[in-house]
C-alpha cells in the first residue's frame, strides 16, 4: 500500500508576502465594516457575530498558512477522497441537514454550522485540476474528454441546486468552465454549446426555475414594480451605495445600515454598508485590493511549477473571482439578488474557511514553484 508523504521544505524566503498582505488588508476592511454593521448604534445589534467573525478569521489564517507550506502536491493526492467526502455530505444535507430562511444547506456540527457547498467548490477546483494535468490534449478538448469532466461538476451541481441554491450550483459549473477555457476547447463545441443554450434558455425559465427564482429576475428588471415586497432589497441597497457619494458617511454613520434598512447587512450585504459609510473612495480603494488579489493569483499561475499547480490555481481563482463579481453587482443593482457572500468582508464560517483554504492552496503553488 503507497503512503502519502507530506513534504514541508520550510524557507521563509519563498513566502509570498504580497499575497498575504493583500488578505489581510481586504480583511481588516471587512472586519471594520462588519464592526459597524453589527454595532447599530439607533437599534438592538448582535455583537456577538463580530467575535465570532475573528475566530473564523484567526481559524482562516492557521488554514491558510498549513496550506501554505504543505507542498500542493499532497493535496493533488487527496483530490478524489476529499471530493467523494463532500458528494456524501452534500447528500447527507438533503437527508438531515438545517434549514434556515427555507434553505437546506448546513450540518450542524456542534460546533458551528458546516455549509458543505462551500468547500465543495474546492474540491471540485481540486479534483478537476488532477483530471486534466494527468493528460494532454494538443488538439483542444473533444466531446469524449469532456464527458468525465461533465460527470465531476453536475454531481455537486444537482446537489446543491437541490437545496436550493442557484448561486453556488452556478458557481460550480464556472469553475468547470474557467478550466476548460483555460485548457483549450475545440471552436466547434463552443459553438454548439453556445446554441444549445440559447434553444434551452425558454424551457429552463419556464420549467428549470422555482417561482422565487424567476421573481428574482423580474425584480432585478423592475425594482420599483414592488418597492415594499420583491424589490425592497435591491432598493435600499442601490440607495446606501449611492447616498455614500465621493467620501462616504463616516464610520457608524451610514443611515441605511444603522437604521437596519439594508438587509443581511453583515453577509450578503456588507459592500453596501462600505459603499455607506466610506463612498466611492473606499469602494474603489477595495475593488483595486481585489484586483490586486486576482492579478497575484494569475502570476502565481504563470509561474506554477507544473500543469496541476498552474490550473488549480485557475479553478479557485475563478470563484473567487465570480463571488466578488456577482455579490458586487448584486448589491450596486446590476445582476439578480442570489445569496452569495464577498470573500473576504461577509461574515460567515464556512466562506471564510473555504477562502483561505482556496488562497492557501494558491499560495502554495506560488511557494513551492521551484524545486529545491
């Protein structure tokens, strides 16, 4: 029976510490904001998030740095038992997992709350990276390469739609394609692809979305048709952003977050509350620390040591990427309302765990890039 060799080669002189500092300050900017939204100093608050958002942090920091000097490798191993652990758990979620505002998507660990979907966008980063560096496809992907890759992503796909969670299924299959792009598909399944899609578009509104789903996106074209019902998130939140204006409110003093207008203000959120009391500076100032993150990502893959460090880093920076996208867009009006938190800034465990490990596993390949 082979074992699994853990290898450290611990340098403190490979550590990227541009890398780190950028997670820290996106962090500190979440830590502040999250202060604020759970600190309303009109109405009752629950402080208690706040702490328990820098234990998740401090837990975030011991996974990111493990992951860091473990050679990325030994997870490359683990790629097709850590991806079978999450099927189960995902299965596990629909059997007797919790359901919170009419969703199933947590295990009650005792301890805290495991939201398995989370983590399971790394597993599928992990194990989809495995698949294709152990191959070579010089003529682009055909049809038959793709069928194992298909069968990977819509396992965790159906499962987690079933929950329901739109947001995090969507993200799953963007994860699969930002690696098949990157790999290199023929132009001719692109296209027929791209046709399929726009054939199934009618039948998926009328009989692959759930009511809710299609009101969302109602809602997303006309706010306004339901100020006070459907549309109240979107609206409150495009006013907090935009009564920010060029400097914002100040520091606990953004009306709509203290006066416990814009809701899930501390998750979902918390960009308007940034948006509130820092104005448009701070919410550049943040967007340029995120697109300092994704460019730093990107080198780290261009210099990868090998086929699986360079798309695993991919993989993962392309959630990455699409949570920051898609919750942003939400917030400032211009995507459909899904439960999607900001990496990095919203509160919540499971996100937080499964960032660092993402970022952990990136700065990994960045450290272990040479060889000796």
């Amino acid at each position: 029976m082979s074992q699994i060799n853990i290898k450290t080669n611990f340098s403190i002189s490979k550590f990227n510490y541009k890398l780190a500092l950028i997670i820290f300050a996106l962090m500190f900017v979440g830590l502040i904001n999250l202060y604020s939204a759970t600190h309303s100093l009109h109405l009752n608050h629950n402080t208690q998030l706040f702490w328990k958002q820098l234990l998740w942090v401090s837990v975030g920091w011991f996974i990111f740095f493990t992951a860091t000097f473990l050679d990325y490798n030994f997870f490359k191993r683990l790629a097709y038992p850590f991806y079978f652990f999450h099927i189960v758990a995902l299965v596990c979620v629909k059997l007797f997992g919790v359901t919170i505002l009419g969703a199933q998507r947590w295990i009650d660990l005792g301890v805290f709350m495991w939201q398995p979907s989370e983590t399971a966008k790394v597993a599928v980063a992990l194990v989809l990276a495995k698949h294709f560096s152990e191959r070579s496809y010089p003529h682009g992907l055909s049809v038959k390469d793709l069928i194992m890759p298909a069968i990977i992503t819509l396992c965790p796909f159906m499962l987690t739609l079933k929950q329901p969670d739109l947001g995090t299924s969507l993200l799953i299959i963007g994860i699969a394609l930002s690696i098949i792009v990157f790999i290199r598909v023929r132009l001719s399944i692109l296209i027929f692809c791209l046709i399929v899609g726009i054939l199934a578009a009618p039948l998926v509104w009328n009989f692959g979305l759930k009511p809710y789903q299609r009101d969302r996106v109602e809602t997303f074209l006309d706010p306004g048709s339901d100020p006070r019902g459907k549309g109240y998130n979107s609206i409150q939140s495009k006013v907090a952003v935009g009564s920010g204006r060029l400097l914002g409110k100040g520091f606990r003093k953004g009306t709509q977050s203290q006066l416990e207008f814009i809701p899930e203000r501390h998750s979902d959120f918390i960009y308007s509350v940034l948006s509130e009391e820092h104005g448009f500076i701070g919410s550049i100032f943040t967007l340029g620390l995120f697109t300092l993150l994704f460019f730093s990502c990107l080198r780290i893959s261009q210099e990868a040591r090998d086929k699986f460090g360079a798309l695993l880093v991919v993989g993962i920076t392309s959630f990455l990427f699409l949570h920051t996208v898609i919750n942003i867009g939400m917030v400032i009006g211009i995507l459909p309302i899904v439960g999607m938190p900001l990496p990095l800034l919203s509160y919540g465990g499971s996100s937080m765990m499964t960032v660092m490990l993402g970022l952990g596993l990136i700065s990994s390949v960045g450290y272990n890039r040479y060889l000796f």
